[in-house]
C-alpha cells in the first residue's frame, strides 16, 4: 500500500488515523481479553504449589511489563520529539505517560496481592518490585512536569529529556536494586514465575499481554485526539481550526 | 578574571584571539568557561556564607534528630547510620539546588550566558562544580565527623568520607539537570525532588552500601569502583543534559 | 460458579487484584472518552460559522 505516512506526521492530519486507530484496538483489546480471561480463569489448571493465588499473574505479569515497554515507546517519541522537533512525537509521549504510570501501579499492586498468600507479605523488598517502584516515581515524575510547565512547547521539550534521562536510568537503576536486594536476601525470596509452567499458563499470559498491548494503543490514541484538539484548537493558525472543522471532526460528539 | 560584581554580559568576554589555531581554542574554550562559570558561582555564594552554614546546618540536625525517633542503642544506630549519613546528604543536596540556575535564571544572566560563545556544557559543569563546592564537599567533611554519633568505626568513616566525596558530585550533576528543567515551572522543590531522587538511588545504594560493607567487615571496593565509575561517566555525559534543559527553558 | 469466586480460598486476593484492574482501565477509558467529548464541545463552540466539510460524509 503506497501512503505517504508523512501526510500524517501533522498533528491535524493524523487525528483520523488516531480516531480509527482507537476503535479497531479497542475491539481487539476486548477480544484478546475476553479469550485471556476465559483462559486466565477457568481454562488454566490450578498451580500446585500456589493454588488459585497465582491466577493473579495473568494481569500482574502483562501490567509489569507494559510498564516497562510503554516507558520504552515514550522514550522513543520523546527522541524523535527532540531530533525532529515534532510537535505529534510529544502528543504521542504525552498521551502514553497516565497509562504507564497506571500499569505500574497495576504491577504494584497486584504484586502486592500475590505476595500476601504465597510468600507471607504484601511488600517485600525484591528488586523487581522496587525497580517498578522507581519507574512509577519516573512516570509521575515525567506528569508533574508536564502539569507544571505553562507553555506546551517548552512542556514537550522538558517532559522528552526528562523521560530520555530516565530511559537511561532505567537499566541503572534496576541493576543497583538487584545488587542491593541480593546482598541483603541472600538466596533471593524473587517473586518470578514457578519455573515450570504449563503451555496453557504460558499462552494465557501471551494473550493477555496482547490485550494490554491493544489497550494500551487504543487509550493513548484516543488520550492523543483530545490532546491533539486541545493544543490545536488554541493555534494562531486559522488554518488549523477550518482544517479540523473542514474533515468534519466535531461536527457531532465523538 | 574579574573581582566585582559585574553580570555575566559585562565579565564574559568574547575571546579576541580568533586567528589562533581552532583546537587550541576550543580547549581552551572549554576550559575558560568551566573555570568562568566555576569561579564565578563561588564568588557568589562566598557573598552569603551564612547561606551555606544554614545548609550545613539542616545536614547536621537532620543527622542529629533521627536517633531521636529510634533507639539510641548503638546496635541499632550502627547498623541505621550509613543510610542516615546519606539519606540527608541526599536532601542537603536537593535543598540548595534550586539556586544552581534560579539566581542567574530571573535577572536574565541565564540568557546572556548561554548566548555567549563559551560552550555551555563547560559553564554548567563549572556551576555544578560550584554546587559541590558548597554543599556535597562540606556534607563529606562534615559526615564523619557525625559519624561518631552512630557508633561507626574508624574504617566505616574514612569508606563513608570516600564515597560521599565520589558520589556527592554525581548528585550535583544529576541536580542540575532536575534544577534546569524546573526552571520556571510550578511546583518549586517539591517537583525537583520528585524529579530527582529517583536518579539518585542508584547512588544512595552504592554509597550506603559501601559503608555497610566496610562495617561488616568485607571488601567495598567494588562499591567504590562503581561509584568513581559512575562519576567519570557523570562528568563526561550529564553536563551536556543539563545544558540542553538550560536551552529548553530559555526558549 | 460459588466454586469460582472462591478461587480455592484466596477470594480476596483474586479478586482485589482483577478488581483492580478492571476499575483502573475503565476509569481511565471514561476519562479519556470524556476528555476528548469535552475537548471536541470546545472546538465547536468556537468556530460556529465554519464551513462545514465535504470529506467525510454525512454526520
């Protein structure tokens, strides 16, 4: 298929793209939860060891990575906001940031869950928790910033070196957390999966990390209209109003 | 280099040797602003040394309450010391980085500063410097000192002296980036720390790691290895960072 | 199906964390559909005599 994808690299002319884009991941979200569930719930055999408790790692394991992998897409918008200076770059950086910081307070607090019944406590001091900690402190940290700077230009410049600095951090961070969290347990208590797992277990959790990943897509484009609307709208170009108005977006509630 | 109080447009000088060899210059270049900018930043903050007793200050007393609200048994002291020690050298740090940039940032210096021809990486650095200068070297001279109040060992003081002297600088680096992005922006020190702490984890581990070792009697070399590590790389790479979000909220 | 919620007797824990998420991810689907119904409301109230356009059919 021959498109020109640079057509949509302005903020107005991708805003259809971003409008479809929502709906088909949203159907497929809802698809690949319903059969993830199905299979999280009721297909998957009951662990030996853990019971029913370790259902939880169907949504704990997708919402831990998501965390992880959205940073990463955001890190990438924000260098291609700062390489290209492109104003659709830092929407996209901007309309990922919640959802990431949701999903690891999701990891958080599902881990915390899963832990209680199977080894005793709702924290424990492990290094993938406490690195997902940190990565929550750099997300909300990345949204502070972006609520605190007035101008959304300077916002979208800050926001991509603070997010890129942290994307650097990462790896940093989680490697000091593992140092520190091995000197101090010893055989590690780690909150990993039982090592032999089930085909069905293994393919409940791919499935349901699919759904993450078309959420995940699905809420940021949608979060990326509103965006792109809101700081268009205000542009001194006129151009860019007729423009919005003239595609017919907005002539009816979405 | 000029002994009043002239702004940075009026003590900057464009240097006039623009026929010397161009590598020469640039070193040159880099080093002048590194020093400009690192005297210059002493200078001032030697004018409020009440300023930086204050802050000194804030390290000593929140080293010296914390006992209060645990035991005073030196079981219990020893082992919460090192993290103490160096949990408040991280919020000392954190309290005197907003004047890395503000002073400079609302009389309009900031802007004729980078403006200049000097390299801005170079000048920040030597800003930074200044920072450390002021607050990380006097907390590592100052913290084995309080030591003494956490039953630490001679051995642990001298690592705790060591890795505050290699990591401190880190923090004023990783500092001055959070202390450029805020510039300007709403929600004043809170927002830096928020910003901040997390980059400095990675250092509070080593560091307080580093003494823990020493006091259980093992080898903290490589602790220190990583710190000085991390702080070559912190050198070379963050100024630039920082400089960048300097640029970022000049526009 | 009483067999199913019980989830082998670690109901609370199951459940807190589907809970969870299933709150978190509606809750943030309504936001977003509602930020960008708002956002869409503005827009129309501030360009009220645009021409309308012929691109994308009927609505």
């Amino acid at each position: 298929m021959l498109i020109n994808w640079y057509r949509f690299s302005s903020p107005v002319s991708f805003y259809p793209l971003a409008s479809i884009g929502a709906q088909v991941f949203g159907i497929f979200a809802a698809l690949l939860a319903g059969a993830g569930l199905f299979v999280a719930l009721y297909v998957a055999p009951t662990d030996a060891t853990q019971g029913d408790a370790y259902r939880i790692i169907y949504v704990h394991v997708p919402a831990a990575w998501m965390a992880m992998f959205i940073y990463l897409v955001m890190a990438g918008w924000s260098a291609a906001a700062l390489g290209f200076n492109a104003r659709l770059s830092a929407m996209m950086a901007q309309a990922l940031a919640p959802t990431g910081a949701i999903m690891a307070a999701l990891a958080l607090w599902t881990g915390a869950f899963w832990g209680r019944p199977t080894w005793g406590t709702y924290w424990a001091w492990d290094a993938r928790m406490t690195s997902t900690l940190i990565l929550l402190f750099l997300y909300l940290g990345v949204l502070a910033l972006r609520n605190a700077i007035e101008d959304p230009r300077r916002a979208d410049r800050a926001c991509a070196l603070l997010t890129l600095v942290g994307a650097v951090n990462v790896p940093i961070i989680y490697f000091s957390v593992q140092w520190w969290n091995t000197l101090h347990q010893g055989s590690s208590i780690s909150f990993t999966v039982a090592p032999k797992m089930a085909a069905t277990m293994v393919a409940g959790i791919l499935i349901m990390t699919a759904a993450a990943w078309c959420y995940t897509i699905a809420v940021a484009l949608a979060r990326v209209q509103a965006i792109i609307v809101e700081r268009e709208r205000g542009a001194t170009w006129l151009e860019s109003l007729i423009d919005l108005r003239q595609r017919g977006i907005g002539r009816s509630p979405a | 280099m000029n002994d009043t109080d002239t702004p940075a447009l009026r003590s900057a000088p464009i240097d006039a040797r623009v026929d010397e060899d161009e590598t020469d210059d640039a070193m040159s270049s880099v080093l002048g602003a590194f020093a400009w900018g690192l005297a210059r930043d002493v200078r001032i903050a030697m004018r409020s040394k009440a300023d930086l007793g204050v802050q000194l200050l804030f390290y000593v007393l929140v080293v010296s309450l914390f006992p209060l609200s645990t035991s005073p048994s030196r079981d219990v002291l020893a082992m919460l010391g090192p993290g103490v020690l160096w949990t408040a050298a991280l919020l000392a740090s954190l309290l005197s980085l907003p004047r890395l940039f503000a002073g400079d940032f609302v009389d309009g210096t900031l802007e004729q500063i980078a403006l200049s021809p000097r390299p801005l990486p170079a000048l920040v650095l030597g800003k930074t410097a200044a920072h450390w200068l002021t607050t990380g070297l006097p907390v590592a001279v100052m913290a084995p000192l309080l030591g003494a109040q956490y039953a630490l060992d001679g051995r642990s003081l001298s690592m705790l002296a060591i890795a505050l002297l290699l990591g401190t600088p880190i923090l004023s680096l990783l500092g001055a980036i959070g202390a450029a992005l805020t510039l300007g922006a709403r929600g004043g020190g809170g927002l830096l720390a928020l910003l901040v702490l997390p980059l400095y984890a990675p250092v509070l581990i080593f560091g307080a790691g580093a003494v823990d070792a020493v006091g259980a009697g093992m080898s903290a070399s490589a602790n220190v290895a990583l710190l000085g590590a991390g702080l070559i790389i912190a050198v070379v790479a963050l100024p630039f960072a920082a400089a960048s979000a300097v640029r970022i909220a000049l526009d | 199906m009483s067999e199913f919620l019980a989830m082998g007797g670690y109901a609370w824990y199951v459940w807190m964390s589907y809970g969870a998420v299933a709150l978190a991810l509606i809750v943030e689907t309504v936001v977003v559909r509602a930020r960008r119904k708002r956002a869409l409301k503005e827009l129309r109230m501030m360009t009220p005599s645009t021409p309308v356009g012929r691109m994308r059919g009927a609505r």
